[in-house]
C-alpha cells in the first residue's frame, strides 16, 4: 500500500484479512490518511481483520489514529509489540481502541 513514507502491507484470503501495520507519512494531512484508509474499504469488509503492529516508530500506526469507529470494529485483533513506549501518541491509540473495544 503506498501510504508515502511508511509501512502498510496487507495478505488476503478468501477468509480472512490481516494488515501489517497501518502507517502513514508524518507528513501526510488528516484528510490525506483518511484518503488512504477508505481506498482500503475497511469499513465495509466482510471478512475478519487481524492487525499487527510490528513496533511503536508512529510511521508503522499512525494511520490507526484516524480510523472510525466502524473501520475499528472491523478489527477482530490487534496484536502488538510488548515494548511499550511511553508517548502521548501510544496513549491515543491505547484510548482510541479501549473506547471502541
């Protein structure tokens, strides 16, 4: 997925859907990320979503900050790194996905 400077990579099947991190450029605007996000139809997929993160650098998540609540509940899992940084941008991601179970 070209998501400018960042990582964002995605294995389908007919079953199942897993994303390897949802990043975006730092220097992409809000609207730009959201860009990203709908032209992956998240919202409307049908098939589970397994998300990974592989580490906490923001160009690996940040798009994540971004999804709305019905892109979020399409996610059945979000496996993350156990280093936990101490950042107010982990925070935000932290509270984003608690709200949205």
């Amino acid at each position: 997925m070209d998501c400018g400077h960042a990582n964002w990579n995605e294995i389908e099947t007919p079953s199942d859907r897993i994303i390897y991190d949802v990043g975006a450029s730092r220097y992409f605007t809000k609207a730009m990320v959201r860009d990203v996000i709908v032209s992956r139809k998240i919202g409307t997929e049908k098939r589970p979503i397994c998300l990974f993160i592989s580490h906490w650098d923001v160009d690996h998540y940040l798009a994540l900050l971004e999804f709305n609540p019905v892109e979020l509940s399409k996610l059945r899992n979000v496996v993350v790194p156990s280093q936990i940084p101490n950042t107010a941008t982990f925070a935000r991601v932290c509270q984003l996905l608690a709200d949205n179970n």
